[in-house]
C-alpha cells in the first residue's frame, strides 16, 4: 500500500473505530472525532515522534487533545498504534475501563485530563516553555483544539503567551468543523478569522483542507521548521466526516450514529491496519539544574514577617536545594514574594503576567515532565483558574499554589482583593492539601513540605506580619496540628491571623481564671482529627474562628471532624460584606478577633 | 478659561486630587489614576452622558472603571462632578467610608465592583448588550481598561463577543501606561500590538496619545459615530504623569507618592474646579416585553423527568409571565434546557458560546439595568467564572445560576463533566443561595423563587431522569426543607439524586423495622435549621448523603446547623475520584447509594 492510500485507510479506520466505540458505549463523540481523523491519521504516520513502548521517555513529543471529547478518536488511535487492544476499544465508558468519556493520565499517553475545553492550549503551552527552558530538549508539543473552545478566554491567554514567548516547539491543530454542541460556531469556516486573531498574538498560520492528506503533510512538514513562532494550523473540516446521513449538519453532537452499521459501510468497513510512529532521536536525559545544599531560612521568635515573605525566602532557599524547583507567577511577584526566587534562579522562574489561568496550565504542563512547579498570586485570585485547578485534579497533577493576602486582615485594599472563599474552593478539590501557617517559620516548613506533596496543594499565607511564635526547627507535619496552649475548659481552634487572635483572647480568658486550650489548625486538609476529638473530649467545646466565609473553612473541617463525636462547637467567621479599613477594624467588625472569640468562649464554658 | 485650558486644569485637578487621596489613605495607586487623568478629564467635560443627579435615569451613560485600582481617579472625578464632596474624597479606604479601595456599587454611580481585573470589559459587553437588544436606549458604556489586565482571557472573550454582536455603544479606552504591578508588560507601548488583536476581533481602534487633550478630544468624536463596530481608543501614557519623581518608572505601583506635597507642586497645586457631565437627551423608559400570565408548567406524581428539563421548561414559562427575564447559555442550551426559553423567547436569548467568564459577566452587566438574568451551563464549567460570581457579590449583584449535570450520577461522560465542588464553592459566596432540586415539580417552583432573590442564587441540576415526587401545588420556601418521611430512629438527609437514595434506604430499613425519618435539604443555604435540630433531637443521628465531594457541600450545611446541638452525623459523600460508568454504578462505587446510607444508618440506630 503507497504512503497516499495506507493514510485514507487509517484515517477511515480511525473513523470506523470512533464509530464503533461510541457505537458499544451507548454514548460519546463519534462526529466530533471524524473531522480530525484525517489530521490523526497524518500525524501518526511520520510526524508524531512518540515512542509509544516508552511514554517515559522524555524527548517524546507530546499530544494532547484540548478537545477531550474527541476521545474515540484518541483511542482509536491508540488501537492504531498498538497501544490498546480492539477489545479494550470497546469498552469505552464503561464502568473500570481505562477508556473514560474523556482522556485521563489513567492511561499512560495521556498527559492531562481533558474534557473542559479551551485547557489542551494552556497547559500545551507549560509543556513548550518546560521544553524551551527546563528539560532544554527538541520535543515538539502537538495540541487539538476544536474550534468551539476558540471562545474562551484561556485559549487566548495561551496564543498570546505563546507568541511572546515564541515557543515553536507548539503546534495547535484547530480541528474547524464549523459546527458546535448546538449551533455554528462564531466563525464558521472563515480560517482568515482565526488566522487573524493567532497572527496578531505573533503566530505562524497555516490554512489547509483538512482531509486533503496532501495539504496537511505539507502544513505539518511546514509546522515542523521552526522560525521562532507556534504555528496554528487551522483546518477546515466537516463534522462527522465520512458518513453522509451526519456529515457536516447540526443536531448530531455527542450522539452515537442511529445507523452504525450503514456507516461503517460507508466508511469502507472495519479495517485493522497498525501505524508505527517515529521514534525520538536518542535517550534523551532531562536538564537537570544544579542542586545545592543551602539550608532553610530561619526567624527569630517574637520577631514580625508576613507569611508571603516567608514564602518568597523559603521557596529561593529551595530553589538552591533543588534543582527540580520552578516557580511561576501572575504579575504580582512582589507582593507574594516569588520574586526572591526570581532574583536567584532566574532560569526557572516564569512571569505568567496577568492571566491566572494560563499561569495553573502552565504549572500543569511543567509537572507532567516532573518539574516541582510553584505557582502564586493574591488568593482571591487564585478564584480565576478554578476550572484549571479542578481538572488539575483530574489529571493526578502535582500542583502546589500559593495565594496570598487572604482575608479582611489585608485591610485597606476592600473586598475585591479579599480571599474569603479559597479555603472551601480548595477543601472542595479532590486530593487537596491545604495549609494555612499563622508564622514565618511555620510557613518555611510547610513550604518545604509541599515540595514533596503530591495532589494538589494550596499555601493560603497573609498580608500583614505576624509575630513568629515557633522556633525554626519546629516540625509541621501535613495533617498535624499544634497545640499551642493548654488548658481544659475550653478550646480555641484559629489558623493564620485568627491564631494570634486565639492567643489574645486566651491571655484574657485566663485573667478571668478561664483555661483555654488554643490549636492552631495549619493543615486544614488533611485535618488533625485526633487532636480536635480530644480537644471535645477534654473541654466545654471549641470555638472556631477563620477569616473566611463560614461555608467550607477552619469551621466546617472541624465540624466535619467531630461528626462522628459531636461537640458543642461556636464558629465565627466573615458574615457581613467587610469594605475597607484598617485590619484590626475589619477583624473586629467581622467579630472574628480576640474579643469575639473569648465572647463565645464564656459562652462555652457557663453554658 | 477657555475649553483646553479647563480640561489641562481639570485634568491636574484629577491627578492632584489622586495624590492627596492616597496620601491621606496611606495606601492606593496615585501612579495608575494619573496616567488616565487626561482621558477622564476630557470624557468628563462633553462625552460622558451621565446625569450624576439621577444615577438610575435609564438613558445615563455607564462608565466603568475596569482598572479598579485607579479607585483615586474615578472618586476625584466624582469630586470634580460635584457628587463626592473634598472631605468625603480624603476618607478614602478608611473604615466607614464608601470610598473604598477597589469602587464597589455601594456608590451610586458605581454599577459594578471592579479589582479583579479583565473584569470590567466583559461586563460592559453585558451593559452594552442589554442597551441594544434590551432596554433598546442609545446610552454608551464607556471601560476604562489597564493594560496589564489586557493578558485576562476574558477580556479578549469581551473582545470577541463585542465584535461578534457589533456592538458599537461600547468604548474601551485603554490606558497603555507600558508598566505594570512588577515590571514591563508584554506589549509595552506597542500600540499596534494592541490594535491588530482588536481588529482581529472586529474592533475598531484609535490609536492615540493619552496625554493630548486634542487626540483624545478627537478620539472620543470619532469614537461616538456608530459603525456598527466596538471601538477600542489605544492611549499611550505615562503612569505616574505629571511627577517626575515617578513618571514612567518602576517600582511606584500601589504606592503612596513618597514626596506628596512637592507633587502637588509640579502639579500646579490644589485646584476646585467643577465640571458639568452631559445629560442624556430625555427621560427615557427602558424598553418592557410584553408580560402574560400563563402558568408554570405541572408534572403528575410518578412520571420521571430530568431535573435540567424542568428548568428549561419553567425558564419558558417564567418568560411568558415576566418580561424582564432574559437567558444566557454558554453554548449547551440543548443540555442545559435553555433552549426551550430561546425557542420561546428569541429576543431575550443569549447565545454566549464557550465563554464562561463572559456569560456570568454579561448577567452581571444586565442585571445593572434590572434585568432579571439567568446563565446556565453545566455546573462543572460554571467554575471557569468562580472569580466573577465572587465578584459579583461584591456587586451587590442579583444574578441566576443554574448549574446541570451534577455529580457521579451523570455517569458515562466522566469527572470532568461531573460538578463535585460546586455546593461548596457557590456556598463561599457571600449571601448566596444555593438550591438543589430533587424533582421536576420542586425544580419549577425553585426557578419562580429565584426570579425574586436578590444576591447570587445557585440551582443545581441533574443529567438524569429522576421519578416526581411532589405534587405540582407543593411549595418550597427557600431556606425550607421536606420531611418526605417521618420516623423516629434515625434521620436521612440528601437531596437531589441522593434524595430518592434516601427514600429507597428508608424503604429498606423500614422492612428491617426501623423507622427513618427523611429530609430533602433542597435548600442548602440557607438551610433549614430548625428542621434539622427537630431531627437530632428525635432520632439517634443524621446519615447525609451528596453527589459532592465531602467538603463544603451539604453533609458540612448540616453540621453547620447543628454545631450548636451537635449530634452524631455520618457524612456520605463522593472520596475517591470516579471515572465512566452507569449513574447507578457510579452512585454505589461512591457508596452514596442506598445500600450505603442504609448501612450508615443502622450503624447510627446500634450505637
């Protein structure tokens, strides 16, 4: 078979086997897969360097389907090349089957979690800069986007933040089937429309028929020279190429075909044709940074820090560690104070500029090549790149993130720069670890900690300097708590500035011959069970106070914790819109300050 | 004083006027109010029609300020109008004042809360949609824009859609000042970067000095003679301008000027003078749809429906009696049911493809001019625009949320598709509501509800068919509960899917001779306390059961309810992450099954 009829025959196949997997499943995208078969088809025979015995290898090149659910078409493709038996295709969307509605890494060619679209883009564009400046390797990053996710937002954070950094090690094929889940898309067919918009962020563009094999062999061998810009090949296509009763006409999203059988006729039949892809050149080794021996950053007791700073200081001095560590950020560097990681590792810091949703893709695309990626901003927003960080989950991705100037406590800035719902928003991630140190050098350990986290995990850190309560070679274990004071009548649980709130109002309590217990819950997920169950055991009950929402924070994992040994418990939290002001009066008009919490301490304890 | 004397005093005016503001704050962004002073100073005096008087005539013009942080330009030109008096504009950012540090809507010239930024422009998309298509009125939103929020996906989403919609009473102006928060943008002062990307996106653009009273003068003439494009006007200026202490240079963003009073020296010294804003020609009446009084639609007791079907149907009907409900869908009004308003109501229809950040923003831009807005999309993608619904509340906004295809229970499609953060995320929201309807009947009464809230009101909806349990005249009060079963040994608490778990759990354990009493928490916040301490006071212990993560959902409502009288809850809920399969399948892997709660629950009544 020539090269010309052995790429139809696959092509065809590849479309047979969406149909035939969506067919078995009941459900799926089979149209969705069929405009891009042709593109698949071309790509695994010549161009893809993707050594599929090997997915470790790190000078593969990488795949990703942005439009995740095109995923018969990956599988199918996985068939093609050998990856997955015709049998395993079959059981796509099935209960226990590796084959999920939409692409996980629970199969081993599948970097990310796809399946919301416009992420493929951003997160391509993490894996180019890690190729660009990290492993320091010729892998190339191929990317299929649907032209329904060109609308959002994320999409072009990531053409814009790809043409300026010029990564031509990325090549998004934009799959233009002019047809979206219920209607035409904005632009239809109009290639010119997209060109327009890639070339102004400092694309290369290449138009072409999309099942014209000629033309995309010729866009793809275009792509592959590089010239210091991504390259957008955009292909106009049909949706459910092939099959004549749904080609090109609306109505047929995600819907199996009604006549599977008449299509596959017409699609030529069942074929069982095996594509080898190109190997990539060599054994690649990752670059690995020099990796020091420097210790932790250490704080006087009694002295004052922000939380923030001490993360800047901690996460250079594991920079100097580690070589493995890189940090990214969202314009704001020197208010989270990644900026002391920039000034001294320079080469594995990356300025995401404005636009937070690229910054949690980016980090996404780094750790799928194993880099320990940090990445921070204000807290608030962090709120930004939810979508990111839920589907980061899905993708098993090792993420840590730091927000900062969380709560009223930052004081004058007004609410719009308040994080007061991050401690739910992060709980409510699968997998999530989230910690919330109340000093500097609990904050270092924790720091330290998160490196070897994986899972998602959140460092919530504060505005204002606080005094540091630890020594520096005090342990904070993930999971753990500290208690901070003791006493029996009552116990006191804070986190963060609430903590040094807790001590304030335990020095009044006890002038008033009130013991109170203080715990300070740093690790609000996983949460210390044991410690608090004692806590209900031992005292009149607990007083949670956070500065936070009342939903999904401090309190509610607490309470969580107690549900199986219940405990009178009075949480106080943010109620009320705060405005501006200083941070003492905002902690005192949310009645979340050392008064508040003695107040319901008596409360406990006469009650 | 001859007209470009008044607007070069005027504009001093403006810059001095920021200086003191923020000196007398101690904190806020003098350097990034003055680069936009000769903008605001000349849309002031002739362009701005806005009756300052009367900010709710419906003809005002709208002015954003989507650089929210310029909070000290936007408040000296209220001074300048004559609506802020001097002594008011020097409490800026203290406790108390309205000047707050980011504006929010607590001023009445203020629509929206602004300092997330890349918001504003997709919220005068929304504005300006609801001029042309809604109220029908000339009035023109005018965006004052930073440069650094230009990398924000959503705003080239605004781009986008303005383009696409041709909307021509739209005016960004941006204030390419070349430096941000840390360093140099992308873009620095190539304008024409700026400008090839908004023409890309079917803009017109000005490109202009912003520090030329005559230029801007121009610009804005032009600018106001509609051609059916949006128009971009690219001011090139100098943050900081007017200082040369500070003018163009780094490390002077959020800052107080250090040498305030020699500033106001350079500036020429405090001046008073006022300014006289146009007003809008007449008093217009916003435009009003025709209102019938048709009924809500009705479903018989044991015919199964789909959740999201009854909103689409109830959305219909609620478009029949109200004219002032409209409807915005991101593209999957076919799953989400939207589709039966827009087939009904064609003209009160938003098509907002997938552009998430842009849908919310657009609800939030027309619920300004007292639209009553309803945005759907699936739940799970309705966390891509977290950060605008938690702005949102601080705009005091009344906006309508329906979130579909919640939970494992959707099955097939896999966890991407699958919302298992969402209660906890739309319960961190501030004065939220948050609804979830387990049957077709109870989903229309909860739809007319949220017609009348105010604040952000969620609605959660399900993929599959589940069986009507409630007549169609049943109420639900928000903030209500159902005892759908009495009994006394022990308390079953779900909602939605797990609902209907529940009621077969009780069906079970009721054969094994204990009676369960349960609860359908449709409304999870507010939540029905009183309800839910009558059950812990009369049965041995609650078993909760979500289609949700274990955090911040509904099983921590509850706990929250009860933390004042704690009793035993056993919290079921979705741990492990879940992949394809059937919705039954996936309900009992989750072990949120009935089997599950009714194994939960005899754990309760034997302990």
């Amino acid at each position: 078979m020539d090269q010309a009829t052995f790429r139809s025959e696959l092509a065809q196949q590849l479309r047979v086997d969406s149909v035939r997997a969506s067919t078995a499943a009941g459900s799926g995208h089979p149209t969705s897969s069929m405009s891009a078969a042709d593109l698949m088809a071309v790509l695994l025979d010549g161009h893809l360097r993707l050594d599929f015995d090997r997915p470790d290898n790190p000078a593969n090149d990488h795949l990703i389907f942005s439009k995740g659910h095109a995923s018969p078409l990956l599988y199918s493709a996985f068939k093609a090349v050998g990856a997955v038996e015709d049998d395993e295709l079959l059981t796509f969307r099935e209960f226990g089957s590796k084959l999920e509605g939409h692409p996980t890494p629970i199969l081993p060619w599948v970097d990310v979690a796809t399946g919301s679209l416009g992420q493929g883009l951003p997160i391509g564009v993490g894996l180019a800069l890690a190729g660009k400046r990290l492993d320091r390797l010729p892998y190339r990053v191929w990317v299929l986007c649907g032209d329904s996710e060109m609308a959002e937002g994320s999409v072009w954070e990531a053409l814009e933040h790809a043409g300026h950094q010029q990564l031509d090690n990325l090549i998004a094929l934009i799959d233009v089937n002019r047809l979206g889940q219920t209607g035409p898309t904005m632009h239809g067919w109009d290639l010119s429309a997209y060109a327009a918009r890639a070339q102004a962020a400092g694309w290369r563009t290449i138009e072409i028929d999309g099942h014209d094999l000629e033309q995309i062999e010729s866009a793809y061998s275009d792509a592959e020279m590089s010239d210091g810009r991504p390259v957008a090949i955009l292909a106009r296509t049909e949706k459910g190429k092939g099959v004549s009763e749904v080609s090109d006409k609306l109505g047929f999203h995600g819907k199996p075909l009604a006549h599977a059988e008449e299509a596959i006729e017409e699609l030529g039949g069942q074929r069982d044709l095996r594509v080898k892809t190109a190997k990539p050149e060599g054994d690649a080794v990752p670059h690995v940074f020099d990796t020091g021996s420097g210790g932790l950053p250490a704080f006087d007791e009694g002295t004052e820090l922000a939380t923030r700073k001490a993360y800047g200081q901690a996460l250079a001095a594991l920079g100097d560690r580690r070589g493995d560590v890189v940090a990214l950020d969202g314009e704001v560097s020197n208010s989270t104070f990644s900026e002391l990681f920039r000034d001294s590792h320079s080469d594995r810091y990356f300025e995401m500029y404005i636009a937070e949703q690229q910054m949690v893709a980016a980090a996404v695309g780094m750790q799928v090549r194993g880099w320990c990626a940090f990445a921070s901003t204000f807290a608030a927003f962090l709120s930004r790149a939810y979508d990111f960080v839920r589907m980061a989950a899905i993708s098993r991705a090792d993420l840590r993130l730091m927000g900062s100037h969380a709560g009223v406590a930052i004081g004058e800035d007004g609410p719009s720069q308040m994080a007061l719902e991050d401690l739910a928003a992060f709980r409510a991630v699968h997998g999530s670890t989230v910690l919330y140190p109340c000093d500097a050098n609990q904050t270092v350990q924790l720091v330290a900690a998160m490196a070897d986290l994986s899972g998602i995990s959140y460092l919530r850190t504060s505005r204002g300097a606080m005094p540091v309560i630890y020594p520096p070679d005090e342990e904070f274990p993930v999971g753990g708590s500290k208690v901070v004071r003791n006493g029996s009548h009552v116990t006191l649980v804070g986190a963060g500035v609430t903590l040094h709130e807790a001590l304030k109002a335990a020095d009044q309590l006890a002038s008033e011959g009130i013991e109170a217990r203080v715990i300070d819950l740093y690790s609000i997920k996983p949460v210390d069970t044991e410690t608090l169950r004692r806590a209900a055991d031992e005292t009149a009950g607990l007083v949670t106070a956070e500065d936070h929402w009342p939903e999904g924070g401090l309190g509610e994992a607490v309470l969580s914790a107690l549900a199986d040994r219940p405990a009178p418990v009075r949480k106080l939290a943010v109620q009320a819109l705060p405005g501006s002001g200083k941070p003492a009066e905002l902690l005192g008009q949310a009645r979340i300050d050392a008064a508040a919490i003695a107040e319901k301490a008596r409360e406990l304890v006469s009650s």
